[in-house]
C-alpha cells in the first residue's frame, strides 16, 4: 500500500476503520498487558480514541500516522491544541501526554521510544499487504530491544476478500514475531456483527487478540 492510498483515503473520509470510542478489546486486556507500563506506542494510529484511552490510563502516548487529515481532526475532536515541531522526516505534534509523529512509520527511529517498552496495534499489521508486514515486524524488533505489545488481528478467507484490512493467519504471527513470546488471548468470529463484510461475502471474520512479549 503506497502512502498516496492513505492519504487520499483520509481526504475522501473513506475512514469505516475508524471507531467512536476505545476498542473493547484494549479496555479488556490492558491491566493484563500494559500493567507498569509509563509509555505506549499506537504505530499508524489514524485518528482513534484508543490514543485517549491509553493517555487516561496515565501513560504517555506515542502515535504514529502518515496523514495530517488524521492527526489535525484528532486533536480537534479532542480539543487539543498541539505544539508542532518539524524535523526531516516527521511533523511532531504534542498535546498533554500525547504525542503523534506524523510521517511514515518506516522512517521512525530508535531513539524516539527510549522510555517506552508497551506497543498497541489495532488496524496497523492488517492494514498492510503482505510483504510490508515482514518489514512492520522487522522494524519494530529494531526499534524496540523490550517490549510488551497488545495486537489485534482479523482473520478471514483471502480468496473471497481483497484486504485492506488483510487476513493475518496465527501462523503468520507466529512466525512474524518469532523473537517473541506469543500468547493467543481472543479469538472471536464476528460475521454477524459485521454486515459490510458479510455483504461483501465473507463466510467467516475473526477477530484475535494477541499479547506479545520480546524474549529476553
Ligand atoms: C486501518 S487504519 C487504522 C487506524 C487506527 N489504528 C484505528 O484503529 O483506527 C490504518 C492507518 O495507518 C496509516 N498508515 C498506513 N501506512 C502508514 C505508514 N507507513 N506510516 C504511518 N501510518 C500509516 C493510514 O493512514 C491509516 O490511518
């Protein structure tokens, strides 16, 4: 997926991902994955509430989003108003606890999250095809030596549905992550709760949850 298809998704407002509020599934497994944490990461956050979710839980919330469609109606929606910073590869904007580096995630470097250890990722590995997903875990490995990581995933039969979002299979996060410990907390078919997608003919949509843990 080229940067432009995002870009343009966010002006035309083509945004169904997008939830009204906190993901169920973070407000469940938090205290289980993020406990002691002081700092979380949302990579390709888009505009979501899950940013406000974190930053209520005390942590300092780093996210990241290539469009400044996004990130402008986040902070607005929230009433925020950011401080802006601009370096070579990424406008920063700050508000509270919160910050969003606006650029692309593959340009993101090291010591941006020195004091964090917590990743969430709802939308952000599915989003991508297959072949970026490879360089997605690759990338975080490296900017991560530690880490504690929440991710949501959808599965479904690719041959009846040309992602976004992509299916990603159990065994591919096994073997995405294997650096890691990985432990399958969720695993629910939601088809019936999600007529777009049965009406674009899917005959089954899991949605997964995973707690990731970097071995030591
Ligand atoms: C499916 S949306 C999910 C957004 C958010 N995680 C949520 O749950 O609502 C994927 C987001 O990733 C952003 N994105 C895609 N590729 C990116 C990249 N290389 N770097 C940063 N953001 C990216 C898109 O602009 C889009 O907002």
């Amino acid at each position: 997926m080229e940067p432009r298809f995002w870009i343009d998704k966010w002006k035309k407002q083509e945004t169904g991902f997008h939830l009204a509020s906190a993901h169920p599934l973070l407000r469940k497994y938090f205290p289980k994955v993020f406990a002691n944490q002081t700092s979380v990461f949302l990579p390709l956050c888009g505009k979501t509430q899950d940013l406000i979710f974190c930053s209520d839980q005390g942590l300092a919330v780093i996210g990241n989003e290539l469009s400044e469609v996004a990130i402008e109606q986040f902070f607005l929606a929230n009433q925020l108003a950011p401080k802006t910073e601009v370096s070579q590869n990424f406008i920063l904007r700050e508000a509270n606890n919160i910050a969003i580096y606006q650029g692309d995630f593959f340009e993101l470097e090291k010591r941006t999250f020195e004091n964090t250890q917590a990743i969430y990722d709802r939308a952000a590995l599915v989003a991508l095809p297959v072949e970026m997903r490879k360089s997605y875990a690759e990338k975080m490995k490296q900017l991560f030596p530690q880490a504690t990581m929440l991710l949501i995933t959808l599965e479904y039969n690719q041959r009846e549905m040309s992602g976004p979002p992509f299916s990603v299979t159990q065994d591919e996060v096994n073997s995405l992550f294997d650096f890691a410990n990985i432990e399958l907390l969720y695993k629910q078919n939601i088809i019936d709760k999600e007529p777009k997608f049965k009406a674009r003919g899917l005959s089954f949509f899991n949605e997964c949850a995973y707690h990731i843990q970097w071995k030591q």
